[in-house]
C-alpha cells in the first residue's frame, strides 16, 4: 500500500473528501518552494503535486508555464526536485507526494535511474502528462513494479471506447480534468463534472479527483461533493506569481481545504 492508498483509506474512514493542491517546484526560487510545500499539510492539503519544471509544458496555461520558466531560471533542476522531496520527508512521512509534469526530463535522467532516486526521495506517484496508455511500457508498468503509483488523466473528451485503455494500468487515483484545454482557462462547473465523475466510477474502483478550473472555496466544495476530491493548481501558483508572502499563501490554500472538506 502506497501513502496515496493509505491517505485514501483513512479520507473514507473520516468520510471526507480528498483536497490536493499542486505548486511548481522551484518557484520562485527553492527555498520559498520548499517553505511552501513544507506548509501545505498544516493548511490541510492532503496530497501535494509537485510539478517538474520544463521547457515545453504543452497542457498547460500561462500561469503555470510561467511558474516553470521562473524556476528554471533560479535554477531548478529534476535532482533538485527531488531533493526538495527528500528534504520535506525528513519531517513528514506520510502526506502523499505526486510528481507531476513531462517525460522528457525523466527519459533524459533514464528511467531506471528515476524511479529508484523518486522511490528513495520519497515519491508515490507520477502524473506524466504525454506519455499514453499506448507507452505504459515506457515508464507507466517500470513504475508500478518500483511502488509508485502512476496516475492517468481523464478528460471531457476521453469518450466510453478509450475509457477503459485508459484505466488498465492506472492506480492510485483518476485524475479527471473538469474542462476541455489548457490549466487555468475557465471555471469548473459541477453540473458538467458530475455525470462524468459518475461515468469513470462505473468502471473503476478508484477514486476519482477533479482538477482544473478551481479557483474558490464554494467552486472547490462544489467540486469535491460530485467526488472524491479537488485538484487546485494554477490559482495557488498566481499567488505565488504576485509575490505574496508564504503565511499568505498558506492561508489560501488552507480557504481552499477547507471548501474542499465542507463537500
């Protein structure tokens, strides 16, 4: 069992609903991520997505590309993303940490070499967003057979024929992105996401968190009440952007949680 099922067991023991909040690492700068991350579990966050600054990050809007040019530029690197989770588990061992970006600089690292330093620093699951269920071999079924979970997006467009090939290897959780496009581009609307969330459900037992377009308290219970959770991303990484101070910051994501946890 992986911290992401154990954290699960425990959300469905409690009768809650699951908050996740994702943050680039490395932005603005490594020790202001790393303060963040390292606050996000007081502020209620119960998964953290940790994303892998790229050069190239073709599904995602301007906030969080934005986010992954500012880290690189102060130097954020894979090792040092990974360093920051080793870092983080020093004093947490059990909220879940979600690596989530692009193969490339994964397959440039080599995978073997990856996982086993992802396993170590403390990874539990991966979100790869360009590598299809049609390259499982590539990194999906390696990291499954290392103890992380690899987590696969669902979509508005991922119709009842694609479903299924998009579940086979999944684990952990579904990630199902509530609007079709880019991060940050509209808002999610629970009346659209319900039905869909209950569609994915029907084929699997896992469970099923809703990210893109949340940006409040009332959109993130909203969200959360038609499953098993809420993904908030971009409009925490624009807090960041505006340069807001890290108890600021922490106290937005803890409106969110705590939207999230009312569902």
């Amino acid at each position: 069992m992986t911290r992401i099922d154990a954290k699960f067991a425990a959300l469905r023991a409690e009768n809650r609903k699951a908050f996740v909040a994702y943050v680039m690492a490395g932005d603005p700068d490594y020790d202001t991520s790393l303060q963040i991350v390292q606050g996000l579990p007081g502020a209620g966050v119960d998964i953290i997505e940790l994303g892998m600054p790229f050069t190239d990050p073709m599904a995602d809007g301007a906030t969080i590309q934005l986010a992954g040019q500012r880290a690189l530029e102060a130097g954020q690197t894979l090792q040092k993303t990974l360093d920051m989770a080793r870092t983080f588990r020093e004093t947490d061992d059990t909220t879940p940490i979600v690596m989530m970006g692009y193969y490339n600089p994964i397959y440039s690292r080599g995978v073997d070499r990856f996982l086993a330093d992802a396993k170590a620093a403390g990874i539990d699951g991966l979100i790869v967003v360009d590598l299809p269920p049609e390259e499982d071999a590539e990194l999906c079924i390696p990291a499954q057979a290392a103890g992380l979970n690899f987590i696969r997006l669902a979509t508005p467009t991922t119709d009842d024929k694609r479903l299924p090939k998009v579940l086979q290897n999944t684990s952990g959780f579904v990630y199902y992105v509530s609007i079709t496009g880019i991060t940050g581009a509209a808002e999610a609307q629970a009346d659209n996401v319900a039905p869909e969330v209950a569609r994915i459900k029907a084929q699997t037992d896992l469970p099923v968190i809703v990210g893109f377009g949340i940006r409040t308290p009332d959109t993130a219970q909203a969200i959360a009440a038609v499953a098993d959770g809420a993904v908030v991303g971009s409009a925490i990484v624009k807090q960041i952007e505006e340069g807001r101070p890290v108890p600021e910051i922490l106290a937005y994501v803890a409106d969110l949680a705590a939207g999230a946890h009312r569902a």
